[in-house]
C-alpha cells in the first residue's frame, strides 16, 4: 500500500558562542565541578548573548536545516517553532523566524510542551505533511533556558543551558511497513495534575512576570524514567519496531543518570545513545535537534538508519517517535 510519510531532509543546530563553566557557576552559587558532574554529567553549557533572541538562535539554526535540505526559505510553506522561552508574549517566534527568514506568507505558530515540545511539533507537522497539506516544512526547538534560571537556586540554575535545532520535513511515498523512511510513530502524553514538580512561577495572567524555573528535582528524576519508558515501548509498538533493534537513541538530554537509567530499562546498548548533555546541558525543546545534528555532522547517524527520540519535561509532558532518516 502507497502511504504518504513525513521525512527529515535536513537538520541544523545552532549554539550561542559564550561557554559557562560548572567552575563559573561556582562563583555565583554553592556548587562545585564535582557535584555537577557527579549528579548530571553536566560540565558546561552555552549561553545566550546580551540582545540575542531565541528566534536569533532558531534562525542560525533553520538556515542550516535548509542548506542540508537543499532547500531556501522561499519554498517552506509551515514554520513550527517547539519553545518555552518565545522572544515575545506574542507575536510568536515562528511568526517572528518567518519574518527573519524573509518567507512568503506560510502556515506558522509555536507549541509548547516544554522539554517535550520537539516530540510534539515533529507530530504535528507530520498532521500537515502526511495528509499533503505541506510540502515544505520546517520544525525548530528554540531555547533560552537560562533566562528563567534563579541564580539563588543551586538545584535549578546548574542544569540548564542555550541553543536551538531545527529539520526541514518533506513528504515521501513509502509501502507503509518500518523500510518506510520518515516518521514511523508516536506516543504523546501529558499529565497537568504533576504541574507543581516542574513549573515556571510567573506568566502574564497570573504574575505579569517572566518568573524563574522551579522543580522537585528527586520526584522529576523518578517520574521520568518510569514515564519515559513507557511513552517510548507505546511509540515503538505504534511504529512496528523492537525497541532495542534501533539504530540510534536520541533522548532529550536532561541528566546523564536518566539517558542512562532509560536506556537500560529499555534494553538500548549504551553505544547506541547519543549524549550531548555533559557540554549543551538541558537545552528543553532544543536539545534533540541539537543531538541529531551533532551526530548526523561527525558521520555517526547515517541515512536510512532507524531512530528513537524521547523528552520529558514540565506538564508534565513527556513522548517519544520513531523515525526512519
Ligand atoms: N551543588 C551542590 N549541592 C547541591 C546542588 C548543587 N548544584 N543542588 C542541590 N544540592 C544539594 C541539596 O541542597 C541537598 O543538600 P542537603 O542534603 O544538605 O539538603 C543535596 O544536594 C541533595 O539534593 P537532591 O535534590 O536530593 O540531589 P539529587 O541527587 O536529587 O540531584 C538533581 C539533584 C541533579 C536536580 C536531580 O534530582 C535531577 O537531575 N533531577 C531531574 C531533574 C531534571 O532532569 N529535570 C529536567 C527534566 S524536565 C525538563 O527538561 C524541563
């Protein structure tokens, strides 16, 4: 049977120039090197400039994901920018990266689902492509993380950092079974009633504020492996695969005790999974694209390779999706 699938042509990455050392952060809070290495495999992160949007980064990030397609930005017709940080309340920063890229008129709006927020645009695009509303789309994660950090909360502040990712999706024709190249499945899912173990204490209904990044980092940890596991077994069963059978692991790069602790309980061999975290930190929506450009660029992810994504983040939100490139 001839089905219409979603594919990644192209992916970029982009990171801001400035590097925080866990040895900086120690300046400013009561932390050391060892800690954070020790309980995130965190050594540095990057950090946006003064005046540097996140649509600055997501428009780094989207011309390189439109040089790998072989595209230019005259031929995109949807923009999905996954954020939790937007230049603006509103217009959104997809609108904002459309005018940036000097697009025609196109589909463009933001999501937000936090960490979780790549799974999730990378689903609705799909919504768009597969059904032959797009032909051209671009999906970026673009973050400025450290914008909602307290530098008075050691448990918070160390975690985070910048960047933004961005893939050009296309649709191809495929059989319909897991030879198929692009998306293959998904597993989506959300739990409001978790809110308080990870939240953002201000908005503009409530606080009229920015607010600053808050978490119960212990119960965070233990839902998140557990969660993730499962959103990740339903994504695989969806898409027709054996989990440990992927080629690559692409988890949304949080802590390297909890890339570990998934991996494991999902039988994935610790070679299979790509780590970005000890020098990109928590990049939240950001981080996946980051990952896959990373190991896409030094020749580790090549095409035609099955690949497995997976995110958690505030909601809680968590999903994952299987992909072949
Ligand atoms: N430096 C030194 N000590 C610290 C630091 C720090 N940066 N942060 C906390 N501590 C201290 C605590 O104050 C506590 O001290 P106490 O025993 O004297 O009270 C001690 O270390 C232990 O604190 P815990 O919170 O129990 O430390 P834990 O081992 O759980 O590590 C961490 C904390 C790293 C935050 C961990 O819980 C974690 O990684 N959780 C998951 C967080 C996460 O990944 N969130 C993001 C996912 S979703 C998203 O991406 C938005």
């Amino acid at each position: 049977m001839n089905v219409l699938r979603t594919a990644v042509t192209g992916v970029g990455a982009y990171l801001p120039e400035r590097i925080v050392t866990n040895a900086e952060l120690a300046q400013r809070v009561d932390t050391s090197d060892a800690w954070i290495r020790e309980r995130t495999g965190i050594a540095e992160r990057r950090q946006v400039a003064d005046g540097q949007a996140t649509s600055d980064l997501a428009l780094e990030a989207a011309n390189g994901a439109l040089t790998a397609a072989g595209r230019t930005a005259a031929e995109l017709d949807l923009i999905i920018v996954a954020t939790t940080t937007p230049d603006l309340t509103f217009p959104s920063t997809a609108a904002i990266v459309q005018r940036k890229l000097g697009c025609p008129i196109l589909v463009a709006f933001d999501i937000q689902a936090v960490c979780s927020g790549f799974v999730y645009a990378l689903s609705v695009a799909d919504g768009f492509v597969a059904r032959g509303l797009s032909k051209c789309a671009l999906v970026i994660g673009a973050e400025s993380m450290t914008k909602l950090m307290d530098y008075d909360d050691r448990g918070t502040c160390i975690l985070f950092g910048d960047g933004a990712g961005a893939v050009v999706m296309e649709p191809v024709e495929g059989r319909g079974d897991v030879t198929d190249r692009g998306l293959l499945g998904f597993a989506l899912r959300c739990d409001g009633a978790k809110q308080d173990l990870l939240y953002v204490d201000g908005g503009p209904s409530t606080t009229g504020t920015v607010g600053h990044l808050r978490m119960a980092g212990q119960q965070v940890f233990r839902h998140a492996v557990v969660n993730i596991t499962e959103g990740v077994e339903a994504a695989a069963r969806i898409a027709g695969v054996a989990v440990p059978d992927v080629d690559w692991f692409i988890p949304h790069q949080a802590n390297m005790r909890i890339l570990q602790g998934v991996a494991h309980r999902l039988g994935v061999a610790e070679d299979k999974v790509i780590c970005t975290v000890d020098r990109h930190a928590n990049t939240s929506a950001a981080s996946i694209p980051l990952a896959m450009a990373e190991a896409i660029a030094d020749g580790r992810i090549k095409p035609g390779q099955l690949l497995l994504l997976e995110a958690m983040g505030g909601g809680l939100t968590w999903g994952a999706c299987v992909l072949r490139l």
